[in-house]
C-alpha cells in the first residue's frame, strides 16, 4: 500500500520531508507515525494506513506535492528490496538519509531536548517501537550523574599540601621494637622521634625546588580524623614521655569534643600517620608538602610495622634506613 500524504486543496503546495521516524524496512502498524514533514513551518505527523514493512521513496530535506506517494508498505519484508527497485526514478533515492534521532514523536523530542538527552542514544526497550517520555526518563535515571559536591576549605587545604608535583616521594617499610608493652605506642615514638631527628636534619624540616630547611624543634603533625575530616594539628616538642602522653592525651580529647579551634595548625617539620587502628600493617603515606618525611604506624603486635616516605630531594634511601634504625635503638630503650 502507498503512504500518500494530503495535506492542500491546490495540487501544487509542498511540503518538506523532515525525517523518518523509522528505518527502511522496518515493521509498522496502522496509525503508527512513520514520518513528520513541514508545511508553511506547520509540523505534519504521517501516519501509516495499514500494517506493513516500510519503504522510503523521499529522503529528508526532500520536496513533495500534496497527494505524492512518499513510500509504500509491504505484505513482507523479502518485498522491501523489490519495491525499492520497482519504484520510478523520481521516487526512490540512491540513499536515504537515516534518521540520526531514533523513531520519536514530537512531544517526545520536545521533551529530550528540554532534559538535555541525546535521542541518538536513546533505544527503544521493544524494537519497531517509538520512543516514549519513558524511554527518555529511563535514560535519564540511568546515565544523569549526581550533583558534584565541592571539597570543604579544609580538604582543599588538605589537597594543596598533598600534590606537590615536584616532590620525589619514596618509601621504605621495616619494623621496629615496640618499646614498652602497657604503654601507648604513639607517645614512646614521639620521644624517640625527639632522640632521634636531631642526627638526621635532611629528614627533619621542609623541602622544596630550591633546598631544604631543617627544622630547629620538632613540629610533630599528627594526621586526623576529624569532624572536618581529614586534619594535621601539630604538637610541639616534649622533653618527657610523660608530657607527650600529655600532650596526646589533650590531642584526643580537643577532636572528640570538636573544639577543633585550640588545636596547632602549624606547617609541621615531621608527620605521623596511624593506621594501626584499622588493622593496616604497612601503606605508603603521602607527604605533606613542605614536609620532608612521614611515618606511617600499622598495627601493633609484638612489633611495630612502620612505613617511612620522604622526599628524595632532600635525602637518600640509605640515610632513610639508617634514621630507621636509630629510631627502633631508641624505642628499645625505653
């Protein structure tokens, strides 16, 4: 059967072919829009007037007249290539330009425009089938990304100091003595740290593409997390284990509180990190540029897993390692 369309009294108005609503031979039911035209900027929905195996005659863009036949409908697909071969020259076309927007009504494209969805990859969930407002919703609900939450000024912070693209970090993994048994581990480093660092000032204080500073006093940064997130407050030097028990203990209680605000926020000349909490043995920390070096604590057992990284700048690995074993002769004389 032909798809004929009229659309004017006057046997010579024109219409142009937008576009096919579906491909060369695929299957349509009667009523079904099969193409939309233009007349005197008026959309047009074509119907098919029958069940059947379409065949495009026009291509989009193409001029027609009111009452043109614009493309047929067969009994089966195998008649789809002959139609298209019986036709007469000025009806059928070389090439017909494919629809770059998928079978869709023009409430549907409305509304794909309006959500920003591109049609083009948009299926229909039943083949031979026109895209529907669900169809697009489906589409939306499974490629729509959810709202990007910007980073706190503190993570910003925390960034800043943790992408220096011109730091050389590197990391050494050993353990150590775990000192005292009863006694909290992260203070009994801490002294040691203070009996330690002194020896090795490359690893003690600041680097950067100029040089490096050693530190005079130890700025201890004590990665944490907060109710801000991830922070590094800073405890300054003791002279005793028991003030840095102290010294932690007051730490502790200032993040369960959240009076964040009395804590130090200096930019510190070493760093700790622990993970030992979380039942991580060994990882490799991040520096904290300018710092020059980071300990990463894992868990305890009858020794203490630890993670050194440090900026290869500012010191080698084999004066890294020998810091390391200072630090464990230390902690053994506790």
């Amino acid at each position: 059967m032909d798809i004929t369309v009229n659309f004017s009294d006057q046997h010579d108005a024109e219409a142009v072919l937008v576009h096919w609503v579906y491909d060369e031979g695929a299957f349509v039911h009667a009523g079904d829009m099969v193409a939309e035209a233009m007349v005197d900027k008026v959309t047009l929905e074509i119907e098919a007037p029958t069940d059947g195996f379409l065949v495009p005659l026009l291509a989009a863009n193409e001029v027609f007249r009111s009452g043109q036949t614009i493309g047929h409908l067969t009994a089966s697909k195998s008649d789809v290539s002959s139609a298209m071969r019986d036709s007469s020259p000025g009806e059928k076309q070389e090439e017909l330009a494919r629809d770059p927007f998928i079978p869709a009504p023009p409430a549907v494209r409305r509304y794909a425009e309006e959500k920003g969805v591109p049609l083009a990859e948009v299926r229909p969930r039943t083949p031979g089938k026109r895209l529907s407002l669900a169809d697009v919703d489906q589409w939306l609900l499974e490629h729509q990304r959810p709202p990007t939450l910007p980073y706190s000024p503190f993570r910003q912070a925390l960034i800043e100091h943790l992408t220096d693209p011109g730091a050389l970090p590197t990391t050494l993994h050993r353990r150590m003595a775990r000192g005292m048994p009863a006694a909290e581990v992260l203070p009994q480093i801490a002294w040691a740290l203070t009996q330690t660092l002194p020896q090795f000032p490359r690893l003690h204080g600041w680097a950067d593409a100029q040089g490096y500073t050693s530190a005079q006093e130890l700025l201890l940064g004590i990665a944490s997390q907060t109710s801000q997130g991830l922070l590094v407050p800073v405890l300054r030097q003791q002279n005793s284990l028991d003030a840095w028990n102290k010294a932690f203990s007051t730490l502790r209680t200032a993040i369960r509180n959240q009076t964040l605000n009395s804590l130090d926020f200096s930019p510190p000349s070493f760093v700790i990190s622990n993970l030992g909490a979380r039942q991580i043995e060994y990882f490799t920390p991040r520096l904290m540029s300018p710092t020059i070096a980071i300990l990463g604590i894992g868990a305890v057992d009858s020794s203490v897993p630890v993670s050194l990284t440090f900026d290869h700048r500012a010191v080698d690995g084999a004066e890294a390692a020998e810091f390391l074993m200072a630090l464990d002769k230390a902690l053994t004389a506790i």
